[in-house]
C-alpha cells in the first residue's frame, strides 16, 4: 500500500513508518520536526517537511493515512489548552478535510488512554466511560468522536489504538535503532535511565500515597515495536463506514516502585529517587483491557515483559 505516516519522525511514528517499509509498503513521512528529528525517518520512506494542515499536497495516490503528529504533554495541555485543541483536533480535521478531497478511505489514529480520565476499574474495556482529567486526553477523545462520525457519514474506514504507557527501542532489520528522545521527557522509563546514565542526580517519584500496594501509580507498559504492529493489523483491517477502538496494553501493571527497581536490576546502577508531590491528573491505576484487539486482529504482544521493554531502551542509548 502506499501509506502516509504523519508523525514518522517521533519516537512511535518512527517505529511504525520503520515496520511499513520493512513489510514493503510505500510509505511518505510528514513531519514539521516540531518535536521529531528528520534522521528518525527510515531510509527507505519519503520524508515531507511540513504540517498536517497541508498534508493536501502529499495525499493524492494515497491508500491510507497513519496519524501521529500531535502535541503530547498533558502539563502543557493544562497551561496551553488552546494549542492542544488547534493542533490535535484542528489539525486533525484538516487532515480528513484533506482525506477526503483525494478521496483516501482509510486513517489509523494514535489515541490514548488518557481519553478515559480516572477509570473506574481495572483492566479498563474500550466500552467504559470516557472523562479526560486534561485537554491532551479531551482533544484526542474529540478526534475519536469526530472518526465515529466521518465513518458514519461519509464511509471513512478508522481504527482508533488508545495507547497505555509504551517503552523500548527498535532495532529494524537494516541495525537502525529507533528510540525515545525527546527533548521535554516527562515519562518515568527514560527519566529513571537518564538518572543511571548519569545525566541527572535523581529520579522524583510523584506521589506515594495512592490507593495502591506501595503508594505509587500503577500503569500498563507496552513495548514500541509489539505497539507498532498493531498499527499495521488495524491498516489491514480497517473497513469503510466502520470507526472501530482498540486499546494497546499487556493487561499487566507495575508501579512506579517496581519500574525502578526492574531500572536497576536492569543497569546495575543505584538509581537515587525522591518522592515529590503527586503530580496533578495522575490517575493511581491505568491497565489496560487488550482482549479486543487480541481476539479481533490477532495481535499478541511479543515482549510483554517489562524487563526487556527497559533494557531494550537501556542498550540502545548513547553513552
Ligand atoms: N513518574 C514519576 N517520575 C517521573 C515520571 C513519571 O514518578 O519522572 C510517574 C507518573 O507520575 C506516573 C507514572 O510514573 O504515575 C507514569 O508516568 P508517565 O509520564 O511515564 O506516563 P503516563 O502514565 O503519565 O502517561
């Protein structure tokens, strides 16, 4: 298929427009590089400099669209709500404006769990209730809505992957590594390696008073590459007229505790933390339900483990 990947050039854009071209897709990378880096892209994909809202240009001849390019800091959601709402739903909007203008049927949407807010239980289905605690989670909830509704009304083919806490590197059959680095890091894997790299004193651990066995927030770690494949099982299976949801987890938490310990097994190194506040919208547990997709797709996760997600990550990073 020929394929757009908008976002190829971020950490799971990357990863996914990696695995397209390894499968023998024809895929074009459109990135502004806001917060990307152009040597991200795979050698063997096109890469567009430019943003969704002129993704008009590149659609024509298009059989589907891989959408990643949005802004993903829920903090900065909170201080910039407006941003968040432009840039995710505006621009996603005109992205399937612009779909449908060259008449390509078919999106695959990186949601998140962040759409359903504080869950009310755990592992959460993708028919529980929606309540986003931040405008990142309510503008991604917005674009899934919108896809029901361009599905319905006018055939779109969409898949919606509502994604858990994902981690890991990608090394693709050519020995290119794909990995996490962006320059505002806020998640907990690559903050707790930077302390072991040495690049910084101490990991802050936010909040141990949660409802959970040691204080700390329970979350569903999911490694890139099992998390890209899916990508590709929803291209496949997506059909005209249908918006279908998916979440993307192991069905398994781990605190923010045993991360840091699995961190140091992993590295051999002391690891110094500190707890601080809890930080604001953080839910005390967020595990996912990936029964859906598993039984749908046939998608199974092939590094469930979080050990090898945190040592993936820890092999591959410069020293
Ligand atoms: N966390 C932490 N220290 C950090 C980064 C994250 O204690 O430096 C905690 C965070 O409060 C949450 C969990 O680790 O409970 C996972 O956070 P992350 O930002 O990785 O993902 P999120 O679940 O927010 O998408």
């Amino acid at each position: 298929m020929k394929l757009l990947v908008t976002g190829g050039a971020g950490y799971i854009g990357s990863v996914v427009a990696a695995q397209l071209v390894e499968a023998g897709h024809q895929v074009t990378v459109l990135d502004d590089l806001s917060t990307g880096h152009a040597d991200a892209v795979p050698s063997g994909a096109r890469f567009v400099e430019g943003s969704i809202t002129d993704a008009g240009g590149v659609l024509p001849g298009m059989d589907g669209v891989l959408h990643f390019a949005a802004k993903s800091l829920v903090g900065e959601s909170v201080e910039k709500p407006g941003l968040y709402w432009a840039n995710n739903l505006g621009g996603t909007l005109a992205l399937l404006d612009a779909m449908r203008t060259a008449e390509v049927g078919r999106i695959v949407f990186s949601s998140t769990a962040a759409t359903y807010g504080e869950p009310e239980r755990s592992p959460v289905l993708e028919t529980d209730p929606t309540r986003p605690t931040n405008p990142y989670g309510a503008s991604k909830l917005a674009v899934d809505t919108a896809l029901t509704t361009f599905a319905g009304l006018y055939g779109l083919a969409a898949v919606s992957l509502r994604y858990f806490n994902v981690g890991g590197a990608h090394t693709a059959e050519d020995g290119r590594v794909y990995r996490e680095r962006h320059t505002v890091e806020t998640h907990l894997i690559p903050n707790v390696l930077a302390v072991a790299l040495g690049g910084r004193d101490a990991v802050s651990v936010f909040g141990t008073d949660y409802p959970t066995p040691d204080g700390t927030c329970v979350r569903d770690y999911i490694h890139v590459a099992d998390l890209a494949r899916a990508h590709l099982l929803a291209m496949e299976a997506c059909s005209p007229g249908e918006h279908k949801i998916y979440n993307l987890g192991n069905g398994t938490g781990f605190s923010v505790q045993e991360v840091l310990s699995v961190c140091r097994e992993v590295t051999g190194h002391e690891i110094p933390a500190v707890v601080q506040e809890r930080r604001a919208g953080d839910p005390a547990v967020l595990v996912a339900s990936s029964e859906k997709i598993q039984r749908e797709l046939g998608w199974k996760p092939e590094h469930p483990s979080v050990r090898d997600i945190v040592a993936d990550a820890w092999d591959v990073l410069p020293r």
